[in-house]
C-alpha cells in the first residue's frame, strides 16, 4: 500500500505489517493476511468545519476531524489532539495505532483519534472555550458513551475536556461518560491524568526486571525523558518514586539537563507554567529559586544527545523524535531500555538501531505498548461511569500496573512465540510481541464480526 500523501500514516502501517511479516504468524495461520488490507481501511473519518468567535469578536475558522477507525472491540475510543500540524495522515497513524494498542489493554475499546489544526497556545481562555463549544457542536452527533467516546492528547488537557463535555451536555441534554478524562467530582477517574506516565513506567519496570533477572530495578538509575507536559510530567515523577533520577525534559522550543536529578518541586513549577503555555526557557527564568545552577537549558535540540551516560530513555512528547543518529547515540551512551510514552516517538531508521542491538541487550517497546496506561485508565473511567461508582487512588492505581505488566507479559509472550530467531541469545523484540498480540484479538474479533471472511 502506498500513500505518498500520508507519510505518518504510512509509516504505522509498515511498522505493524512489517512486524507481521518477519514472524512466523502468516506462515502458520495464512488466514490472518486476508485481515490487514481491511484493517487499514478507517471504518468512517468525519471531517467538519470549526468556526469560532475570537477576542476581537472576528469569525476564525479551522479543520475539525474525527477518524472512527475500528469497532471491533468496542466504541472507537481515543484522543483528540489540537496543535496546528493536525492533519489526516497524521490522525489516521494516531487511530491505526489506537487500535492495537486499546487491544492491548484487554479492555473493550476500538480505535479512534480525532482534533483539529487550532493553536491553543496564543489564545486566550475564553478563546479557547468558544473553540470548545464550536468543535463539539459539529462533533456531537457522532459520539456517545456506546458510540465513541473522545480524550484528550497534545493540546487538549483537563480545561478543554471540560468545555468539551459543558458543551455535550448542553446540547443533547444528556450527561453520560461521552468524554474521559472528565473532572474528579463530575465523572472523572482518579490517576487519569497521571495515567500514561506511570504506566509507561510501570511497564518499564517489567523490563528491568526480566532484562536482569530480577537484579535491577529503577534505583540508581539515569533516565533520559523529552516533553514536559502530562505524560513526560508523570512520567518524572514516578521514576523519581522509584528511585531513578531524571536527567531531562524538554519542549518545542529546547531541552533541560540536570546531571543531579530533576526534582518533583521542578515538575510541579513547569506543569504549573505549562498550563500558561511558557516555554522551559521561560519558566527556569521566571523560578530561579528552584531552578539553580545544576540546569541547563538548551536551546533548539532534543535531550538524546545531551545527557551523556544513562540506562533508560523515554520519549514523551511527540512522533518521529528521535532520528537514527540520535538512537544511535543512545545506544553508544549505554542506554538499556527504551520505552515510548508518546505515539510513535521512534523514526523506522531508530527502531532499526535499537532492534538490531537486541542481541547487546537493548530493548525497545513501541508507544502501542508501553503507553497503553492512559487509554486503559479511560477504559476504567467509562466502567465507573457506567456503574455511577468512584473507585479510590489505590484501587485505580493497581488496576493500571496489573493491567501494564499483563500487557508486557503478552508482548513478551507473543513475541518469543512467533519469532523467527528462536534460537538467538537476544532479547524477544517488544515491537513485534506488542503489534502480533494486539493485531491477533482485533483480527479474531473481525473474523467473528463478519467484517473479514
Ligand atoms: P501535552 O500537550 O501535555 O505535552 C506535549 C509535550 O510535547 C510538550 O512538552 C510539547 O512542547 C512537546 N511537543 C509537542 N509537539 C512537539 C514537537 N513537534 N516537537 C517537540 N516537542 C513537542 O501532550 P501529552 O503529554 O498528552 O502527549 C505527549 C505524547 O504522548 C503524544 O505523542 C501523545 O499522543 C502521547 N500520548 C498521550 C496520552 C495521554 O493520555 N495524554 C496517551 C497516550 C499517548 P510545548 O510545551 O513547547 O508545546
């Protein structure tokens, strides 16, 4: 399949066929080949027009999206994401993965992905929640609690879900968990927010300790992380629960080093700031008191090859961030594990180099896995909403790392199972394990559906 005009999309597809083919599921069950020129066909992509009133009371108009790729499992379920380089290609890659990784989760969820090509960073509140109300008045027709049921991603936090879902209400005159990551006294899930970042973590964890042998953990370890917004931010601060230090953060705009270790005060002040759109650059200025000499700031680069030695990496904030060269240097640095909390973080030239340097116990696991915690704690949300019922912090929490190690187990699993080095020393690859087992029960569930025959 070729598809010159959706390069991010294409790139999803061949990551998931490619995986497919170099094991040995289609040599053993052919039937399964029939599945993936289906599957890739978005079930429905509703496209919609966005007019809003800005500050000066002009008509603004942007591209709204909602792409309802697969149903196979459960209602399309996944983010929204608003930041002006939203395009189909790139929605389609989002809600191709979605699919995959919601199976992963072994919750009933199908796959979707949906936003628009808006900017929130130069708007104003209230421009930002006309935006809201504009969107949802197109989008509302075609979601539902059993129907569809949107998040958030880039751009799109708890401030818009809630004038998301302000604006659902109104208009169909009907509360029910059509949104999640809802606020925790009108329908939300406790640990969502912190959701993706500690189950990457937790799912990381299960690395270290199979990698070692149960030798290691996090304790004492460098852990290089980009993005400074949800899940780099709850990423951080786990790591720093289990003992790990966080050598970076970063942004669009630079990267932080702290060869000490970010603190959780450090990420507290930044996603305080961030929630004003502040650069890093900014927000070091503005709390000097917290951000001593044992920062730097640099500009205009990721962290991956800035932070010298370390053992794991996390790319947290968005596709194709690290290049070749820059896994590459990872590798060269003595990074161990590597875990996407962000989709697709890894370029196809980076997934070569870690995958090829299995055999030297580098261990790659592809945000389909590794960053399932988030959509799993909506798949939580939506339960208790159903039930009317609020589960506590402990009860949520150990749902998440359950359902995360189980995930790993699966990838693990699957991928010794249909490798085609059975016999190598390596470690099983994470990328095939993570895309064979999700593509397994989506496929069995289309067979069953009569969507493939
Ligand atoms: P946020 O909007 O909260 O944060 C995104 C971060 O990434 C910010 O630090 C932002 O910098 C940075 N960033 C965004 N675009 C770029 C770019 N083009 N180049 C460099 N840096 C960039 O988003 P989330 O933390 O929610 O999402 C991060 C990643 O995780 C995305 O890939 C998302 O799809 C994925 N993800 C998110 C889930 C969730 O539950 N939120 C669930 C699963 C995956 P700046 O502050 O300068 O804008």
């Amino acid at each position: 399949m070729v598809l010159p005009h959706e390069p991010e999309f294409q790139q999803a597809y061949d990551e998931l066929v490619s995986a497919i083919q170099d094991s040995t599921l289609f040599e053993e069950q052919p039937k399964y080949k029939k599945v993936i020129p289906v599957v890739s066909v978005p079930e429905r992509i509703i496209q919609f027009r966005v007019v809003w009133e800005n500050d000066k009371g002009e008509a603004q108009v942007n591209n709204g999206y909602r792409v309802q790729f697969n149903s196979a499992l459960g209602p399309y379920k996944g983010g929204l994401r608003f930041h002006p380089s939203v395009n189909l290609s790139i929605l389609k890659f989002l809600g191709f993965e979605q699919i995959f990784k919601n199976a992963l989760t072994g919750l009933s969820m199908g796959g979707g992905k949906g936003g628009s090509d808006f900017n929130p960073k130069d708007k104003s509140d209230a421009e930002i929640r006309r935006f809201c109300v504009s969107f949802m008045r197109a989008l509302a027709r075609y979601i539902g609690q059993d129907t569809d049921v949107p998040a958030g991603d880039i751009g799109v936090g708890g401030r818009e879900v809630g004038y998301l879902f302000g604006a659902y209400k109104q208009m169909q005159n009907n509360w029910s968990g059509v949104l999640t990551g809802k606020g925790i006294n009108w329908g939300g899930s406790l640990i969502r927010p912190e959701a993706t970042g500690y189950g990457t973590v937790y799912y990381v964890e299960k690395m270290i300790e199979k990698a070692t042998k149960g030798k290691e953990t996090f304790k004492g370890k460098k852990v290089t992380i980009s993005g400074s917004g949800n899940v780099a931010q709850y990423a951080a601060l786990k790591v720093n629960e289990l003992g790990g230090i966080v050598v970076s953060l970063s942004d669009s705009k630079g990267s932080i080093i702290s060869k000490k270790g970010i603190t959780n005060e450090q990420v507290e002040a930044i996603a305080k700031a961030k929630l004003q759109f502040k650069s890093l650059e900014q927000i070091i200025k503005d709390e000097a008191r917290i951000f001593d000499d044992s920062i730097e700031y640099i500009a205009g680069v990721r962290p991956w090859t800035k932070v010298g030695q370390v053992d794991v990496a996390l790319p947290c904030a968005t596709q194709n961030e690290v290049s070749g060269e820059e896994a590459k240097a990872l590798v060269d640095a003595g990074c161990k594990f590597i875990a996407e909390g962000s989709n697709m973080g890894s370029t196809k030239e980076a997934i070569e180099v870690f995958e090829s340097n299995r055999s030297n116990d580098v261990w790659y696991a592809p945000g389909k896995a590794a960053n399932c915690g988030g959509v799993a704690v909506s798949g939580l949300e939506m339960a208790q909403n159903s039930q009317r019922v609020t589960w506590s912090n402990e009860e949520v929490d150990s749902k998440l790392k359950d359902i995360m190690y189980t995930c790993f187990e699966n990838c693990y699993d699957t991928a010794v199972k249909y490798s085609t080095d059975k016999n190598s020393q390596g470690l099983p690859s994470l990328l095939k394990g993570a895309n064979i087992a999700g593509f397994i029960k989506v496929a069995d569930a289309m067979f069953d559906q009569g969507e493939v025959f």
